[in-house]
C-alpha cells in the first residue's frame, strides 16, 4: 500500500496545515513569520506569463506523424527515412489575432504549428491553416498585427483600421479573399487544413537543394461555417471539441503532402516561388503524399504544456532549411527572441519543449537553468543530471559542467564538438546580389486572388461579398473605395458586387 504523499512547501519542507494562518491571538493580525502564507501569495501573483503577442488562444494535443513515402533522395532529415518511420508530436492551433479572451467562433486566420521530437532535435513547422499570409515584407508584420487587435483608444476590434491596412498593401488580397470566403470559419480545428505557407527547403547528402511547400490535408473533410452559425457556438467551442474527441477515443488525422520545386525552376518560374502572397499552381507543382499526421492524446496541464510551449521556424532538424522568403527570414529570429522574452532564455528545457535526443552547448545560466534539465544540461549542485535518482558525476558540457567555452581541449573528456557532416549547402541567391533596399511593390497582387475567387460556386460569391461589405460598412469612403479598385483589379464581378451591396447597406 503506498504512502500518501505529504503536502510540503516549494523547497520540500512538510505543511502541517494550510487552512489557517498565524496570528497574534485569535483576532490579532498576522504575523510576519507566515512564510506558508507569503509563499503561496508570492507565487500565485507570479502564475501567469505574458501571453503570446499573436496566437494567443491555442489548443494543443500530441500525436504522430508516420512517413509513408522514403525521402532520402530529398534529405538527410532521419525523421523522414524508411517507409513507417514514425515521430512524435505536438500540434497547437490558434487563432492569430486576438489574446486569450478572444473566442474560437471569431473570423481569424488559424494558426497550425507542429513540434516533430526527433531523434536529431526538434523540427518546428510553424505555419497556418491558408498557404498564403497578408504581407510579403517583414517591416510590416508589427503594423497589420496592430490592426487586427483592438484599437488602443476604444479597445475595441476596428474595422477601418483593418481595411485602411489592407487598401494600403493590395499584396494583401489574396489573403483576404481567403478570410472572408467561406473558409474563414473552420468547424472544428480537425476539418481544417495545415500549410507551412513559406517556402522552405531540404537538402541531400549530395548538397543538393530543393524547395519544397508543406500541405497538411484533413482527412475529416474540409467544413466551414458562416457568420451566423458562429454566432450560435460557444466561443470555447474548437478547444471543446478537441478535447471531448480525443477523450473518446478519436485519432483524427491529416494526409501530409509536399510541393517540390528544383532550384532551376525556382530560378525561371514566372512567379516569385519565395513570395508569401502567392501559392504554387498544383498544375504545375503537384502535391505528393508523403505521411500521416494523427492527434491521438490531450495535454495533461493546459498551462505547462500549451502556454509554456514554444514554437520557433528557426528549429530546424539537418536535411531542412529555409528559403529566401523575406517575412521567414525575420520569423527565424523573431519567434525565438519572443520565447526567450516570454517563457524565458531556457523555455527549451520545459518539458513539452525538450528535445528526445540528447543536447549538448556551451550556453550557461539564465531563469531556470537546470531545473527542467536536458542531457548535458542538468545537475544538482552535487553534479549529475536532476532525475537519474542519485548524484552522481557531470559530464563535460553540462550545465554545471566545468566548461562553458569552445574551442577546448577537452573532447576526450566528453565535450561537445560540431559535427560537419551535417552542414547545409550554401544556400543559393540572385545572381549579382547587393544588399540594399529593394522594392517589391511591383509584384502581381490581384491575380492569384483573382483565380480563388472566379473557383467560387454562386453561392461563395455570395456569401464572401456578403461578409465583405458587412464589415466595410462604416469604413470610410476613402478606404471603401480604394479597396473596391483593388477587388476590381482582381475580378471585375468581384469589386461590383461588394460595390452594390456597400452602397445599400451604407448609403452616402
């Protein structure tokens, strides 16, 4: 019969009691020595991190994802060696816009990262449920975000703040066209989509380089709803769907596809392969199945394991890399800074974030070094890693180790050294590159959004122009009209009919 475990204090010391504080007499006030007490205030004002900038609402499960197509030609990536191959994972899905009190019913792009455990670190897939974003320049990712929360004076959700962006940057149409069709609404977080939206790369042990786009496809059937079943859900409902599937049993599941371009082709191809605004025909780039992603397990602690964790699109695996694009470019700092701002410089050491393979550098201390420790990380202050049970002997590179610095002369003794066989090839540029401020203004913006909408059904047309004017009434007459021209540009039909439904809902 095992032992109840006794209630203690955060260093370990047993608590006789916890209902009732120290006092000068029965009606006397407290004491300066209820350190209990002050513990239990003193940590409960400190329970909550900043919450994420962007994707603040997040559901989270862990899963797996099964490799059903070799892809050694392509990478060295071992995760995506041997047919069956499988690798854990934890997904987290989001709305982008708004913070934690937000609702899950509202009109937002979703968020779709993955954190693949492999036995060579983790791979971080950091992208969305649309293939395309609103902006192609970095710069501008602080001014859309500001836009899309609530205005600073009303603390309200603004359209005209969010129109007037969008009819400044017509890079943005495609996007909007996608948030304002049908799609903008997912059922369920398991019937929609996944992309990693940039272009990202793998590469062989040959050196050779391909560019390739990530396609997480649902397999329980794409489903949308409009504004006014939306309306009619609870503004928890995604993350209690979630739940409530898994608990029952569920394994909802995503077919894993690739778009694979050569880097001759990148080189020729009429459209900027780089550019994160705009899609890769499937005519011309074909999807190729290449796994099976399965959510199979709900999150024990919401506040550990979804909150604390942290998702970065520098967190590549060797056999994947990046790309050119501009706005990926800056994510692979941004994210990451913002982690180490949020949860910390060693948020890596969390549980939910630590790496299944060993890790082993040279970086040292920081908030909470050691105390959610990694191999060649951790130890007490007797030495040895937290965990093993008993004290026992650091191993050079650890946390506590003796060496903190490269290079050394201490490799016989178990510190860490590079390993260049995993060096990405160079990654390949413009010819006659020079650095400078170089306009991408002149991209085609209307097109590809033009294509999605002409797909559309009668009823889409319908539905997407509805929600268009709804929202841009009130807006003033110069955004409306400048927004139209953009539609316009796109498909006449497209700007016409948000132009007669505006001018009856919002009359000048």
């Amino acid at each position: 019969m095992s032992q109840t475990p006794r209630y203690t204090t955060g260093n370990g010391a047993p608590v006789p009691h916890d209902d009732i504080s120290q006092t000068a007499g029965p009606n006397g006030s407290l004491t300066f020595d209820n350190w209990r007490l002050f513990e239990k205030l003193a940590h409960f004002n400190r329970e909550r991190i900043p919450e994420r900038v962007v994707h603040a609402r997040g559901v989270a499960a862990y899963g797996t994802f099964t490799l059903t197509r070799d892809l050694s030609d392509l990478t060295i990536a071992r995760f995506l060696q041997g047919v069956g191959k499988q690798t854990p994972l934890l997904a987290r899905f989001s709305t982008v816009a708004g913070g934690q009190d937000s609702g899950d019913n509202t009109r937002d792009v979703r968020g779709f990262s993955l954190k693949f455990y492999t036995e060579d670190g983790n791979w971080d897939m950091v992208g969305n449920n649309t293939p395309v974003f609103f902006i192609r320049e970095p710069s501008k990712f602080p001014d859309f975000i500001h836009t899309q929360k609530k205005d600073p004076r009303t603390n309200m959700v603004d359209w005209q703040n969010r129109w007037e962006f969008w009819a400044n940057h017509p890079q943005a149409l495609h996007q909007v066209t996608i948030l304002m069709s049908d799609r903008g609404i997912p059922k369920s977080l398991t019937t929609m989509n996944g992309y990693s939206s940039h272009t990202l790369s793998l590469w062989n042990d040959k050196g050779e380089r391909v560019w390739v786009k990530w396609h997480f496809k649902t397999d329980q059937g794409h489903e949308t709803l409009t504004d006014d079943q939306a309306a009619q859900v609870a503004p928890d409902f995604h993350q209690h769907d979630m739940f409530t599937r898994l608990e029952r049993g569920e394994r909802p599941s995503w077919t894993v596809n690739l778009q694979v371009m050569t880097e001759a082709q990148a080189r020729d191809y009429h459209i900027n392969p780089f550019d994160l605004t705009k899609v890769w025909p499937h005519g011309d780039f074909p999807l190729m199945e290449v796994g099976k992603m399965e959510l199979n397990r709900n999150p024990e602690n919401y506040f550990a394991e979804v909150e604390q964790s942290v998702f970065s699109p520098s967190n590549f695996v060797p056999g994947i890399g990046a790309s050119p694009d501009r706005v990926l470019q800056a994510r692979l700092w941004a994210y990451a800074d913002a982690h180490r701002y949020r949860v910390g410089a060693n948020a890596e050491q969390l549980p939910v974030n630590r790496p299944v393979c060993p890790v082993n550098h040279y970086q040292r201390d920081g908030v909470m070094a050691g105390m959610c420790p990694v191999t060649g990380h951790g130890g007490g202050p007797l030495g040895g890693q937290v965990g093993q049970g008993v004290p026992g002997e650091t191993k050079e590179g650890g946390q506590y180790s003796r060496t903190n610095f490269y290079p050394n002369e201490r490799a016989e003794q178990g510190a860490p050294v590079p390993d260049a066989t995993v060096a990405e090839p160079a990654m390949p540029l413009e010819q006659n590159a020079w650095m400078g401020y170089h306009d991408n203004s002149d991209e085609d913006n209307y097109s590809q959004a033009g294509n999605l909408y002409r797909l559309f059904d009668e009823g889409q047309k319908t539905r997407i122009t509805d929600v268009i004017a709804g929202t841009m009434v009130g807006v003033s007459h110069v955004v409306q009209d400048k927004m139209i021209a953009h539609f316009r540009q796109a498909d006449a039909d497209y700007g016409d009919r948000i132009a007669t439904k505006l001018a009856k809902l919002d009359p000048r």
